[in-house]
C-alpha cells in the first residue's frame, strides 16, 4: 500500500479494468466527488436481490443513497447515532460480552472467532430495544443477510438472507414501534425532523446499523488481539492501564483496518484528482492505503497507538462517511477487555490467522490459521 501511494496514487488498473485511487489526496477527491455514486447509476439495487426482503432493506440505507434522500437520510442517521451516551453503549456491549464469552468457549480460537463475528449484532439489536430473548435470532438473521448480499453469493444463501431479511424487518418495526426511549425513539425523532415520513426508511436504517457494524467489528476486534498478541510491551502497558485500549483500538483501525476498501461509481464525464474519467468508470478507492500514506500519518509503518493527529480514512470522508465509529470501537473495547477478562492467553493465538475470503474486508480467523486446518 505504502508502495502504491508513493509510485500510482490514483491510477488506472488495466487487468482489474478501473481506477484504483491509494493516497490520501486520491482518496479524499474520489469520496467527496459530486461526480461519483455508491452504486452503478442504473443498478440502485443489485439485481439479485429485486423483488425480496433484501431489496426493501439495501435500498433504503443511507450507505446505500445517493441524491435528494441521501441528505436526510443522512440526517437521520448521524442525528440518533450522536445521541448515544457513550457509557450506556459500553454497558450494553460489556454486558452481552460477557454473557457470550460465557456462552461460548472463549478461550478457544474458534470461541474468539465467534465473538468477534457475533458480538455487534448483539449489542446493537439491545439498543435498539430488541427484546433479550430474541437478540440471538436477530444475530443470525443479521449474519444471514449480510452472507446474501456479498457479491457472488449463491442460490442457497440469498434464499436464506430472503428470509432472514424478512425477519429483521418484523422484528425491528416492533421493537422500534414499541420503544418508549433510547435509539428507536431518537431515530423516530430525527426522521420527523428530517420531513421522512417512511417508517420503512427508518426501521431499514436502524438494520443498517447491525448489518453495517457487523464485519467491520469483527475485523476490528480480530485485529486489535493480533496488535496485542504482537506487541508484549504494549499488552503490558494495556493491563496496567485498562483506559488505554480505546487508544490502541482506534490505532488498529488505521494500522491494521478492518475495512480496506470500498467503490464508486463514476454518473457524468469529468475530472477527479487531475486524472479524466469517463461516466460509468468504477473507482476502487483503497481506504487502507490513505491510512498509510505519509502526507496523512507521519511514519505510517509504526503502530503507535500515541500519535498525535491521527487520521483515519477507515470509516471514509465526504458525505458517505460512516457516522458509527465510535459505536463500533466502544463494541470493540468491550469485547476484547471481556476476552481477556476471561481469561484468554493471547501468546496461544496463531501469529498467522487465517482471514475470511472478501474483497473488502480484513477479518481473522483464529481457528483456521494456515497449517492449523
């Protein structure tokens, strides 16, 4: 990546057949680009999923928007998200952390990679007032969609995300319909404001923040025990001053991002970064690259969970940027303080995982390490 940046910051790939956009610069003009959309101008929806309950989901997220309802779709969003007491979301995540670490063998690289995998989904659905008893089903629901709607899932899978996307639904509307405080009620709020009169839009929305947070935290988490697990120093530094994984979390997020890229799509003829693009050029715009360009991070191959000015392209810029990463490192903070917690010994880790097959997503897989089956 580092390499990428210095010599092709923003190039065109001919084997890949678009435009890959690495530096910081590059990055920053593709994502605030009014030339670039978040999905081909003449697919919204990819055609797969038409006509399903993943249709009516993955065409109201606001990540998935672009145009007039981008904006106080966005509104909505980022409004409910700022409303979130950061102590409140730490109890809740601690909370279902440690009843999962419980429930599973947490010690056993198979029983990390789980928690990794299921915990967001958990801790979202509770604070979205989603009963305790089915916060389980919506987990798997929520890990079923998200299987569905991966480019090139097959037949099997995109049923069962047809199904489970049909669950989310019900049960979100009722949990959302039925709050009487807390996130439901700040997004019912923030869309009357925003003049959204579809129900469907929020309850879609407030999905999101599951199935959005759900690999992204997984990554996060995986990751952020590889740092540790790396880096006896600083595992000692964290056990002698617990407050200070937060800072190590949101260093991972840069160093070692759990999400590396995303993708635009070019609407109109025009100039971006210096470089001509042509309507329906696709744009890969690597955000693990932006985190370690030098104009950005100063030593970028350092893992220095103390640096100053810190900036981190993980979540985007520009209006598409993602408004949850404090949720998702509070998520993360807990879950990697309860696995510890509970005792689990970091140097029997594999130090090479294996990693979740995706094109996007950087996510360990402790108990499929190379070697280890």
């Amino acid at each position: 990546y580092r390499e990428m940046v210095a010599t092709r910051p923003l190039h065109r790939d001919r084997d890949l057949g678009l435009w890959v956009a690495a530096s910081a610069e590059a990055v920053t003009a593709v994502l605030t680009s009014p030339l670039v959309r978040v999905r081909p101008p003449a697919e919204p929806v990819p055609a797969s999923l038409r006509g399903s309950p993943l249709a009516e989901i993955f065409g109201r997220l606001v990540r998935m928007t672009d145009g007039p309802a981008h904006g106080p779709l966005k509104q909505v969003v980022a409004g409910a998200l700022a409303t979130l007491d950061g102590e409140s979301v730490r109890a809740r995540a601690v909370g279902w952390a440690r009843t999962l670490v419980e429930r599973i063998d947490a010690k056993s690289p198979a029983g990390v990679d789980e928690l990794a995998r299921s915990l967001s989904a958990h801790a979202i659905a509770s604070l979205l007032a989603v009963p305790d008893a089915a916060v389980g089903p919506v987990e798997r629901s929520v890990r079923q969609y998200v299987t569905a709607v991966a480019p090139g899932a097959d037949a099997a899978r995109l049923e069962r995300g047809k199904v489970a996307a049909g669950h989310l639904v019900e049960t979100v509307r009722a949990a959302v319909a039925g709050a009487r405080a807390g996130l439901p009620v700040a997004l019912g709020r923030e869309a009357e404001r925003a003049g959204i009169a579809d129900p469907a839009a929020v309850v879609a929305n407030a999905i999101g923040f599951m199935t959005q947070a759900y690999e992204a935290t997984a990554g996060l988490i995986g990751n952020s025990l590889r740092a540790l697990a790396a880096r006896p120093g600083l595992r000692a530094s964290v056990a002698a001053n617990p407050a200070q994984l937060e800072a190590v979390i949101r260093e991972v997020l840069r160093h070692d991002a759990p999400v590396q890229n995303t993708r635009r799509f070019l609407a109109a003829d025009g100039v971006i970064g210096g470089q001509p693009m042509a309507a329906g050029d696709t744009v890969l715009v690597v955000l693990a690259a932006a985190n370690h360009d030098t104009a950005a991070n100063p030593r970028p191959e350092r893992f220095d969970e103390a640096r100053a000015s810190r900036r981190t392209f993980t979540f985007g810029v520009g209006p598409h940027a993602c408004p949850g990463e404090t949720l998702a490192v509070s998520i993360a903070r807990a879950g990697v303080e309860s696995l510890l917690a509970h005792g689990l010994d970091l140097d029997a880790l594999p130090a090479r995982p294996g990693y979740q097959p995706s094109g996007n997503v950087r996510i360990p897989l402790f108990a499929s390490a190379p070697g280890e089956g």
